[in-house]
C-alpha cells in the first residue's frame, strides 16, 4: 500500500472510504493465495494504492514493487505490448465504464504469459481523486489451446492432401479444399453417412475391418473406388486413423487420400531438370564446422528427387554460433524453391536477429508476404533454431512446430529441446516460447526431421520420439560425424523412407 494512504482511510469518517478499506483486506485474503490479481490505483496520480499479494506469481515481483515505480505496467509488458502499456494511466483516467482488454506480459524468469484484465471504476470522484480497480488473470493455457485450435484449422484448410473427417459412427463432419478439388463433394455431404460417397459395395465388414485394423495397428490403408459428385468413379490408396479422446474412445475417422500419379512420359520430361536441381539443393547444406568450443556436422537423405528440408549454422561472432533446421510442408520442387529462398535470407536474419523470437519472427514475415494468397496460406514450415554461447555453455532454443531436438550431457542425462511456437508462414502473428539449457563439457546437440520418426509404423508420435532418442544413445560418445554416419546407416538399411531425413549433430566443450 502507498505510504500514507491507508492510514488516512482508516481515520476518514466516510462509510464509503471504510468500507472500500474492508473489502481491500478481503481481496488481499481472496486473491493472495490464488492466481488472479486484484488492484486499486488512482490513474490521475499514476500511482498503485493496492495491489494483491498474487501479483508475485503472475509477474515475479512483489507488490513493493508495483507502489514504487510509476512505469511498472510498461517494464512488465512483453514488447509487443509496450507501446498499449504506456497508455494505460491515461486510459484509465478517462474511463467512464468497466472495459476488458488482453495484454501480453514478460515473467522475471523471461517467460511470456498472456493474462485479461478487467478494469472498473469504483468510486465518482471524492476529494479529488478517482479510484480505478482491475482483476488480472492469467490466460495463457487458453491462449495456446486457441492458438493450436486455430493451427488445425489452418493445416486441414491449407494442406495439399485430400482428407475426410468423420465421427466414430462414419458419419461424414469435415472436408478439405483438398477433398473438394478431388471429388465434388463439399460442404453439402457434411452429416451424411460414408456410404454415400462409395462408387462400389462396402458394407458392414468394411467398416468391421477398419475398426479391427485400427485397435491392431493404429491405422487401415488400401485402394478404395469413391463417388465423385458427377458420378464417375475414382480409386485412391486411401488411410484411415482412429482419432481417440483422453479415455481412449474413438470419436473421430481420419481418411487421407493418395493424388493421382504424373503418367510415365511426363516423369522421363523432367527427371533430369530434377537430378539437377537435386545438386544445387545438396551445395547450400553447411558444411561441417570445427571451432573452439564446438564442431557441427549434418545429413540429409532426401526420399525423392527433391526433399523440403534444409539445415545451416553460422557464427555470430566468437562466442555465439546460429544452428538452424527446417522441413517445408510436402515434398518435391516446391519444398525444394521454398528451402532455397529461405536459405538466401536465413544468414542475414540469424546474424540481425540472433535470438530465437527475433529469428523466427522475421522469417514469419518473409513466408506470410511470399506465400500467403487470397486469404490461405499456400506453404508453410517446421523449424529447430539454438543459438550456442560456447563461453557461458548456454543454449537457447525455439521449436516451431518441429520434433524436438536432444541435448545428450556427459553424465548420461538428456533434455529435450520441446518449447516453441505454431509453424513458421501459417498464422500472422507467432507467439513464440524459447527455452535455455546449460551443457556441461562433452555434451551432444541432436537436431532432426520428422523423417526420423514417421518411419516407425507402431506406437504415438510420443513412443515414435523417444525410440528415436534411444537410437542415437549408444553413439553420443563418437565425434559428430561417426554418430551422423552410424544413423545413416540405420536409416539406410531399412529401406525406402517415406519422408525426407535429416540431422544435425554438434559437440559441446
């Protein structure tokens, strides 16, 4: 409490003044031990008359803090939010009625938290000041949940695949773009039933041996003849996966379909512009670095002609090195254009930007300028980004939308490089969480593609990743190179992969 302010509401005669000084102490008891915060302030004055004992696990700092500095709003606003902070006295002295705005704050520890705060004058004018109180929540957990709801709607509207969606009983609740351009069928077949977008017979054992598949292998695939609008038959390879709620229901279908094969003159056309292509995309690849503190090696096994990723590293200066992967949505020549482009800029921005939000960001803007039309995003990709301080023996890190990466420490311990943020070109404004880990001298950096894990035809993506990561433990003790080389060979020798593969390894000393 503002020195002197307390002591003159208890002493002030007026009912109104020792009952607001009540219901302080209540808040102070209500919202101390709790996650929302309560304040009182007097905007005119710029000063903070009381403000809940909860504010030190929201913000990280005591209320003392907040009674002494008039700017406090503005230091703990993110920097997206300063410009809205450093309004906020003079909003709140013009305030004539209870208003609810989103800011975006900075934690002393450096994470980012979202919260609402709803603001309400409570008292007219009495002796010349006018009181304003707020309620501040925090709601971030629902802002990621938004943000990730909002992810799905952008990969299912967005992806070149056609799939389906049904509920657990095949009644039709989803279509893509994708769909639509393959069939006919749009919004109209929604809330009907499966069979009415069959070309042949497939009665109740069909449905029996997708169940059957799925409680067995997690998935069905195989060829089935569907219905186009205009009634012509059109076979595609076809997979079902189960969707299951957290009681391991099933409560939704997910069919995705195969396109259509480019016909055989067509392939011997362009094949040899594609063998061309394919060195160009090999020569951008870093080459390995050996420098004090560090040395970093990759491999790439693409599972085409022409693969979407790309990996690069560069040093800032003589302490700090940039270490970057990326995997662009699909395959072929355009995730092939799409690596090359961002690889023109990607030293530029990594140098400029240095940190994780910075990089990510200026690479947002470059893919939503490029390739975001008439509303919809075209194209967009998953990232690794860990910047090394080999003189602190510090990382920081960022994950945008990608598995996360591995830093193996010489005691046998392993952390998983698992904050970041929504791919990078899919929603216009990214809300990015990096993340720091200390390495002890010896430790191993492992970065990949999800081509490492999607060969793995049993078990979630979760089992998928930790299988991987046991792959890699017995080799973290060879040089980079030895350990690329021994997971080349594991991925070679088990055949044809179905995504493209590749990895980056580094040695902390």
């Amino acid at each position: 409490m503002v020195d002197g302010f307390w002591e003159s509401v208890q002493w002030n005669d007026s009912l109104v003044w020792r009952e607001l000084l009540a219901n302080l102490e209540k808040m102070n008891v209500l919202f101390g031990p709790r996650d929302y915060v309560y304040w009182l302030a007097a905007p005119e004055k710029k000063q903070l008359l009381f403000i809940s004992a909860s504010c030190e696990r929201l913000y990280g700092l005591p209320p003392e803090a907040f009674y002494n500095d008039r700017d406090i709003w503005e230091k703990v606003a993110h920097p997206d939010d300063r410009i809205k902070a450093k309004d906020k006295w003079r909003l709140l002295s013009q305030m004539g009625e209870s208003a609810q705005t989103y800011r975006i704050i900075n934690q002393r520890d450096g994470s980012v938290r979202w919260v609402a705060e709803q603001t309400v004058p409570v008292l007219a004018r009495m002796k010349g000041i006018k009181l304003v109180s707020g309620v501040i929540a925090e709601i971030t957990e629902a802002k990621r949940n938004e943000d990730e709801r909002q992810l799905a709607e952008h990969v299912y509207e967005a992806i070149e695949q056609a799939m389906l969606v049904t509920d657990g009983q095949f009644t039709v609740r989803l279509v893509n773009p994708a769909f639509t351009k393959m069939t006919g069928h749009g919004v109209e077949i929604i809330g009907q039933p499966l069979h009415m977008l069959y070309a042949g017979y497939y009665d109740a054992w069909f449905y029996e041996v997708v169940k059957a598949e799925n409680e067995e292998r997690g998935e069905w695939r195989g060829r089935v003849c569907w219905r186009r609008k205009q009634g012509s038959p059109c076979v595609r390879q076809t997979m079902v996966k189960a969707v299951r709620d957290r009681a391991g229901e099933i409560v939704f279908y997910l069919f995705l379909f195969s396109g259509s094969a480019l016909e055989e003159p067509d392939i011997t056309a362009v094949k040899d512009d594609l063998k061309l292509a394919r060195e160009v995309q090999k020569r951008v690849l870093s080459k390995p670095l050996s420098a004090e503190g560090i040395s970093i090696a990759g491999t790439y096994i693409p599972s085409r002609e022409l693969g979407g990723d790309m990996y690069a590293w560069y040093p800032i200066d003589q302490r700090r090195y940039g270490i970057f992967l990326m995997d662009v949505m699909g395959h072929g020549a355009a995730a092939s254009l799409i690596c090359m482009s961002v690889r023109s800029l990607l030293n530029g921005v990594i140098r400029k930007g240095i940190v994780p939000n910075e990089v990510f960001q200026e690479l947002n803007r470059h893919m939503r300028q490029l390739y975001h039309e008439n509303g919809r995003t075209t194209y967009y990709f998953t990232a690794m980004y860990v910047l090394v301080d080999v003189k602190e023996r510090m990382i920081e890190y960022a994950s945008a939308g990608h598995p996360p990466g591995f830093l193996f420490q010489p005691d046998g311990t392993v952390a998983e490089l698992d904050r970041g943020c929504a791919p990078i070109g899919l929603l216009p404004r990214l809300f990015v969480e990096s993340g720091r880990l200390r390495y002890e001298p010896g430790a191993t950096l492992i970065l990949y593609s999800d081509g490492a894990i999607e060969g793995e035809e049993m078990g979630s993506v979760r089992q998928k990743i930790e299988t991987f990561r046991d792959v890699i433990a017995p080799y973290v003790s060879l040089d980079e190179r030895a350990l690329l080389s021994r997971l080349r060979r594991y991925f070679v020798q088990k055949g044809p992969l179905p995504d493209d593969f590749s990895a980056v390894a580094a040695k902390l000393w």
